[in-house]
C-alpha cells in the first residue's frame, strides 16, 4: 500500500501542505510518517488519503490493488477486527 513507502515530495507537488512534508537523512523532502511508519497524510478511521486531490505525483501513479497492496489493506482489516493498533510490522 502506498502509505507504507517513502513517498518523495517533489517541486511540482505544491499542492502538499508542507506540515506533511520533512526532510529524510539525505535532504530530501519527504511525506512525513507517523510513528508506527504510516504516511501523516492517512485518514486511519477511513484508511484513505486525507489530502487525495493534492497529493504527490508519485502517490498517483502508484498501482491500486496489485498484490502488495491488497495484503496491506487484508493485514488493516484483520488486525482492526482484533482490536489491534493501526500498526502493521
């Protein structure tokens, strides 16, 4: 699922506000994660993207519903129904 990957902030991304957007430990802006590894930007009620018409170029070409994807969201799923914190690893 795309909010588990480091997602790079590019200049063109401007529509990103910038409390979502730190620099990693090569200077590179980043989307800020919390601290169990999610992207900030994910609503964890909805598990969605709270900022989905502005977010980074590389968030939309990621590939919905391929394999890695759809392990993540069955591992959410799973743990939610236990009881289990939003972390996943």
């Amino acid at each position: 699922m795309c909010c588990r990957l480091t997602v790079v902030v590019m200049p063109e991304d401007r529509g990103v506000p910038r409390w979502l957007v730190e620099r990693n430990a090569q200077g590179v802006e980043v989307m800020a994660r919390d601290e169990d590894g999610w992207c900030a930007a994910i609503d964890p009620q909805r598990m969605s993207c709270s900022i989905y018409a502005d977010r980074p170029a590389i968030c939309r070409s990621f590939a919905m519903g391929g394999a890695y994807c759809l392990d993540i969201r069955a591992t959410y799923r799973e743990q939610r129904l236990r009881g289990i914190p939003l972390t996943l690893y």
